[in-house]
C-alpha cells in the first residue's frame, strides 16, 4: 500500500515536472504620465501587468520539459504612451532576454531590442489570451496585444532552441511567420507588414525563415554553443567559436548588406563582445577588431578598445 502511495506521488511529480513552463518573465507596464489623462485610472495598468504576466509565465509554449534552471530569463517593458479611442493604447516593448552559460551563473543575452510599433485595446479585467489558430480573433485591437507577445516569446524560444542546436529553432520562427501572416488588422496596427518599415516584426521573420540566411543560424549556434558555453573551461576555444560566429555574419553582410538581422544581432551585445575578447592573445584579438568594425559600426568607439 505504501509502495503504491509513493508511486502515485512520482507519477504526479513526473506530470508536473513535464508541463513545466520554458519562460521566466519580469513584464513592466510603464505610464508615460505628460501623455496620458489623469481621466484614466492608473489601476488599470496595474490589472495588465499582472495579466500579461500570468499569459507569459503560465503558458505552456513548447512540448519539452523545463527545469527551473533550463527556463528563458526575460524582461519586457511595456510603454504606453499614448491613448486614442476610449480603451485604446499606443506605445512601445522592449524585449530583452538571456539564458545561461555552460557551467557558469552568468547569463548571455539572447535579445535586446525595442518594437516601436504597439497599438492594442484593453479593458480591465477582459481576459488575455491567444490562438494560434485565430489569431486576428473578434476584435483586432484586442487580439493585437497578445498577438504581439505571442510573437515575441516564439522569437526568443527560436533564438534559445537555435543556440543549443543546430537549427532547433526553426519551428518557433515558424510560428512567429504565422502570426505574421494572420497578424491582426486595424488602422492604428503597425509592425507587421513590408512595406510600413524595413526594421519591423515582417522583416525580422522573413530573414530568419529566408534560406538567404541561413547560415545565420550556424552563426547562432556557433556563438553560444562553441563559443559562450566554452568560455568557462577553454577560453581559447570558446572565443574561436565566436570568431568562427563573426566569420559566417561577415559573409551574410558581403551577401545582404544592412539586413535587420544583422543589427538585430548585435543589438545590446557590445559589451559582452569586448569582455570576451580584452584578454584574447593579438591575433585573435585583431580578428575580432576586423569583424566586429565592419559589421558593428554603431559600437566602433566601444571596440576600438580592444585595440
């Protein structure tokens, strides 16, 4: 009877354990208050940062299981700051994600960047949520918000899948093509179309689902799984790996010149660059300096140090 009671508490541990959610989210909703009426009630903001914190952290994203360790650190922040029609907001997101390197505490970003483009309608208390397979649902406004989120989370699942193997990213920017594709459809909805931005959620999608790009994904691959996850045991062979990274983008460039994938890269990455290549012997060190001049030239300045 006992081996049977404990049996049962494995099999229900084995369940939990196997839907455990892949994203670990901090989201902030930011009230640019010199742009927003005091007739709004601030509460409401409130009541949407919780929301959109629950749809993140308690969704399940993926079929694969999660230790806690395993999940995908990420910060949003919403910033609203504008309102138009009763219940309908303009603003910003910052998405910023990261996830550990091997053996190590120290996490590695993944993305940094900023979607200038978010229009939504929200009233308090309505429920947020997301099909996949209506993704336009009743009301574009309303299914805008989570449409937005929903792309971004599979933007960041593809670059986390894509930098512990090879290609394993692929299905999650499948899906954030879809949404794109189905994207919701309004006068006040921007961000998803062609021709509205060449730095936009379309073109970022199209370059990672583009076979003219697909050694970025060798680059990716090779950036954290040869490269950061190395550091700690061979600095040596980690920063070949990166050198090996900054090789395949340099030919991506020759190929497609000021692609959005390019800077979306090396959005918020400087630092790190820098960090890992300050100690490297001189060859290496004016190998990296090569790459990263041509291909980083907002961050000239900060790698020149490496000089």
């Amino acid at each position: 009877m006992l081996k049977n009671f404990f049996s049962l508490i494995m099999v229900c541990f084995v369940c939990l354990f196997s839907h455990s959610q892949e994203i670990q989210a901090k989201l902030t909703v930011n009230v640019n208050k010199d742009k927003i009426p005091s007739t709004v009630d601030r509460k409401i903001f409130m009541t949407l940062q919780a929301n959109l914190t629950n749809f993140i952290n308690n969704r399940k994203w993926t079929n694969d299981a999660f230790q806690t360790s395993e999940k995908i650190q990420c910060n949003f922040l919403l910033s609203i700051n504008d309102v138009g029609a009763p219940n309908i907001y303009k603003g910003t997101l910052t998405v910023q994600a990261a996830r550990p390197a091997y053996n190590s505490t120290y996490q590695c970003p993944l993305i940094n960047f900023i979607d200038d483009n978010v229009a939504f309608k929200y009233v308090e208390y309505q429920p947020i949520e997301f099909n996949e397979n209506r993704i336009q649902g009743n009301d574009a406004l309303v299914s805008n918000l989570t449409a937005v989120f929903a792309y971004w989370i599979n933007i960041i699942l593809g670059f986390d899948y894509d930098s512990f193997s090879l290609r394993g990213g692929d299905p999650y920017f499948v899906k954030a093509q879809n949404i794109v594709s189905n994207a919701p459809e309004a006068g006040e909805i921007f961000g998803w179309k062609n021709y509205e931005s060449q730095r936009n959620r379309y073109w970022l999608t199209e370059n990672l689902n583009n076979n003219r790009f697909a050694l970025f994904h060798d680059a990716l691959y090779s950036y954290y799984r040869n490269g950061m996850d190395l550091l700690y045991e061979n600095e040596d062979e980690g920063r070949n790996g990166i050198i090996n990274c900054l090789n395949y983008l340099s030919t991506i460039q020759k190929e497609n010149p000021n692609s959005m994938i390019m800077q979306f890269f090396f959005q918020g990455r400087s630092t790190e660059l820098v960090k890992v290549f300050s100690k490297a012997n001189k060859d290496i060190k004016d190998r990296a300096l090569n790459h990263l001049l041509k291909l980083d030239v907002t961050n000239a300045r900060l790698y020149n140090e490496l000089k």
